[in-house]
C-alpha cells in the first residue's frame, strides 16, 4: 500500500510493510514494531502515526502545531542550536528528538503516538483511566512513587490509575518496561513466550493457593494492559515481550523474583 499520509521523504512515496522485528522511526526517533511506513531506496521508515501526522490538531481544548524537529526551548540560548534531550514529552517523560507536537499557550510537548493513548482501558472488571498525574495518594506499581523519577522533563506524568491498590501505573514507567522488554526479543530463541509464561504462572501459584487464583487473575489483568498500552506507544508486541513486561511488573507488585 502506498502511503497516502502527509509527511514524505524527499520525492519518494512510502509503502506500507508489517515489520516483524524492531526498527527506528525517522520521523519521531523512538522505536517501533509492527505496521511502518517504508522507502526501500533510501531505508527509511515512519510510524503509522508520524506518516499521518496532521500539521494542526486539537487536544483538550487546545492547538498544537506539529514541528518536523523540536523547537528551540525557553532555556535555549539564542542562536544556538539546541542539543539532544532539550525537550521532553509531558505525557511519557522521554526525550524528544524529531517528529512532535507543541502548543504554544501551556509549553506542552507530545510524540506523535503519545497523543494516541486511549482515555481508558477496561479489562473485565478493572477500568484504567489515563490522568495528567497519578492522584496524591496513589504510587506507581513499577516505581513505587508517586511522581515520575528520572524522565527528562520535570512532570507529574501521565499515569493509568485503576480503583484498585498496586494498579496504577506511570506511562513513562510503562515505556521504560517496554524498552527493557524489546531488548530481551535477542533471548527469545533461548526461551520461548510459552516457557516464560508457564513460569511466570508457577511462580505466582508457589505464593499459596488461597491467593494463587488472585495473583493469576492479576497477572492476565496487567498482561493484557501492557500489551494494550504497548501497542499503542511501540506496536503490536510479541508474546515474548508481553510476557516480559509482565515479568518485570510481577516482580515489583507481586515481589516475586
């Protein structure tokens, strides 16, 4: 399929592909998997979304402007150009190095696929709803804290808070599990996404059987958020990489090694 978005690389149309493996997109500079944008001559690649990517659009009430490379920052010095990591997304904490959206009344910066995040994700019983920051009595189930540690931006953080303890989650925590997630995709031909899996389900069972059904129930719940969440900031994830991320939030929820 030839691509009927906005952006292009030079004069060259770009072609839709599935990619079964992880790539760069040359528009934003983060990573992606799955559904990409693609000139074979001059191998470049786009998200769905950087290759779509309107030149307005509206978010709450307010315009943002999309900007092919980040614009100079208030602490920028003039006539300088401004060095990698400057700017920051609001909703992930990441850095922003190309493709973005910016309004000019609040200062705020998104990558393209952070404004693609659902309002909310209900998985059976449990609803995520996405905040502009994790409430003051609620912590991050990854972290731990309450506002987001380490991201290149000074912000809350976007965070999913469900209405129960321990499910809450920072968006910038999500994406930092997901990034840990894609570079075990080189082990994956040592151990298999159903080996993983199993093990990860018997790990949680050795807790006891009066709280095995609850922790296996939990275990689908945060699996199935992940992989939603996943596939909208990354792509569409392997097993192997759900199942990791998984992994890493078991670990921490459930303290189990």
């Amino acid at each position: 399929m030839t691509s009927q978005g906005t952006r292009r690389h030079h004069k060259h149309p770009l072609h839709e592909f599935d990619c079964k493996s992880l790539y760069k997109c040359d528009g934003c500079k983060m990573d992606g998997f799955g559904k990409k944008f693609r000139c074979e001559k001059c191998d470049y690649d786009l998200h769905p979304e950087c290759n779509s990517a309107e030149a307005i659009i509206e978010f709450k009430g307010k315009k943002y402007e999309f900007f092919s490379k980040p614009p100079k920052g208030v602490n920028c010095r003039k006539n300088h150009k401004c060095k990698s990591g400057c700017r920051g997304c609001d909703a992930c904490g990441m850095t922003i190095e190309g493709y973005m959206y910016h309004c000019t009344d609040n200062d705020q910066d998104f990558h393209p696929k952070c404004l693609k995040l659902k309002p909310q994700i209900i998985i059976e019983d449990v609803t995520f709803t996405l905040q502009s920051k994790m409430p003051q009595s609620s912590k991050c189930a990854k972290c731990k804290k309450n506002l987001v540690q380490g991201a290149v931006k000074k912000i809350p953080g976007w965070s999913y808070v469900s209405e129960y303890d321990d499910c809450d989650f920072h968006v910038y925590c999500v994406m930092e599990m997901a990034m840990e997630s894609l570079k075990s995709l080189s082990s994956s031909d040592q151990m298999n996404s159903s080996s993983v899996e199993k093990h990860q389900q018997r790990k949680i069972k050795k807790k006891g059987s009066s709280s095995s059904k609850s922790k296996s129930y939990w275990f689908n719940i945060i699996k199935i958020f992940m992989t939603t969440v996943f596939s909208i900031l990354i792509g569409d994830p392997t097993t192997f990489v759900a199942s990791t991320m998984v992994h890493l939030v078991t670990q921490s929820v459930f303290n189990i090694g």
